[in-house]
C-alpha cells in the first residue's frame, strides 16, 4: 500500500472524527474504495491514536484547568454531568459490541445510518431553543442517550451530541466542549478494549513507516478538523453538513446497491 493511501487515511479519519459527518461510517467507505484491509484493527487504533493526541492538544488548556479545579474540589458537578454523558455509550457499547461489529460490513446500513445523521443535522436548524441553559443532571443525560446512537457506523457521535445539547439550549461552543471532552475518555476506552488486537501489526501487510504515517496524518487533520468546526459553530453553516452526508449516504447506497 502507498503512502498516499497512509495520508487519505489519516486525513479521512482527522476530519470526521470531529466534523459531524461520522468516522467510523467514513473510514468504511474509504477503506473499502482503496481496498485497505481493516482486519485486525491494528490500524484503526494507530488511527485513532492520531485524533485522541489532536484532542489533548487541542483541549490541553480547558483539561489543565478542569483538573486543577476538580483537585480543588470546585467542577465536581461538572465531572459528574461528564460521567453521566460518558456511561450509557459504555454500558451499551460493551453489552452489544459482538452485535453492532456485525453492522460494519453492512455498506448499505452504513449509507442509511450517514442519511439520517444527515436529516437530524438539517433538522437541528429549525428546532433551536430561544432559552440558554446551563448544563444539568438532566442534560447530561440526554446527551449520553443520544450519543448511543452513533455506536452505529454512520451516526456521527459529534453530531448528535452537539445537536442535542444546542436543542436543549446549551450554547454551541459549550457544547461542543462538552461533547469532545467526553470523548477523550471513551475513545481511549474503546483503544484499551482493541489493544489485545494490536499484535495483528505482525500479521497485517502494514508497514511501519505506513502506520506513522497514517498516526501523524490523523493528528494533523484532526487539529485542523477541530479549529474548522469550532469557527462554524456559531455560524448558520453548521447544518449545512447534514447536505453532505445525506449526498454520501445516497452515493454509496446506490453504489453498493447496482
């Protein structure tokens, strides 16, 4: 495999790790399209890898500072509305795994999943609150039901969960800051449950250069991702993601299909 391939790849999963367009349903897309062989994982978890470091680089200030304050005991609360985000998508994730893995081969689901990302993301336009709202129990909540849905390839998690809490009145940044730093721990979390896998480096026709490669391209894309996403927020283009994946989700339905 080239090192292009290790480039796309990276820059695939950096910018719709954090864009609302649903990485997992992407990298599907464009593994199948390339003919990259994700068997073994191996490469998906270097490639996440790559947007959980963009991540931490990206947050590093706001994580200081919660850590700081929750050391001194003054963001407990919001601690908690994170672990309340953070538990059904873990709870759902680890009873199902076996079940919801199964769907990844399925193009054609992950084609109707991206349509109705798609729809949800053009629909959030028309149903904003008027009333700002600060996060609660309740919020919190609703938000980690909601990003149970994008356990499915082709649900985008940002998506949802950034759509829900602007729903629920929350302002886009802090929504958006609620959402990624949620993310951290369940995105490590899902990389500890696949490590055991990571000894496919030996069996898989990955190369090592192919695999930093695709690391630095993903973290690269994804700090990029992640300052695009933050400008549009509090912008009317937000939405307008929810074109793109519907037109995605068409394509490879039809592609699949004939």
């Amino acid at each position: 495999m080239s090192y292009l391939n290790a480039i796309v790849l990276g820059f695939v999963q950096g910018v719709t790790e954090f864009l609302p367009i649903s990485s997992s349903g992407h990298l599907i897309l464009f593994s199948n399209f390339i003919g990259v062989d994700f068997e073994g994982v191996a490469l998906e978890i270097i490639l996440h890898c790559g947007t959980l470091l963009s991540l931490l680089f990206f947050f590093n200030k706001k994580i200081y500072q919660l850590s700081i304050d929750i050391f001194l005991k003054r963001k407990i609360e919001y601690l908690s509305f994170l672990i309340i985000g953070i538990l059904p998508v873990c709870l759902v994730g680890l009873m199902f795994k076996s079940y919801i893995e199964k769907i990844f081969d399925n193009i054609s689901l992950v084609g109707i999943f991206l349509l109705i990302t798609g729809l949800i993301l053009l629909f959030s336009n028309f149903f904003k609150r008027k009333k700002i709202m600060k996060m609660n129990f309740f919020i919190s909540l609703i938000i980690g039901l909601v990003q149970v849905l994008a356990l499915l390839p082709g649900i985008s998690r940002s998506g949802m969960t950034i759509s829900s809490a602007i729903f629920l009145g929350i302002k886009p940044k802090e929504a958006a800051n609620f959402s990624f730093l949620m993310s951290i721990p369940i995105i490590f979390g899902s990389m500890l449950i696949s490590i055991k896998d990571i000894q496919s480096l030996n069996s898989n026709n990955f190369e090592l250069n192919f695999l930093i490669i695709s690391f630095f391209s993903s973290f690269v894309f994804g700090i990029i991702s992640l300052k695009v996403l933050y400008n549009l927020l509090n912008t009317k283009f937000f939405h307008y993601f929810g074109y793109y994946c519907i037109f995605i989700g068409i394509s490879f339905i039809i592609i699949n299909n004939f």
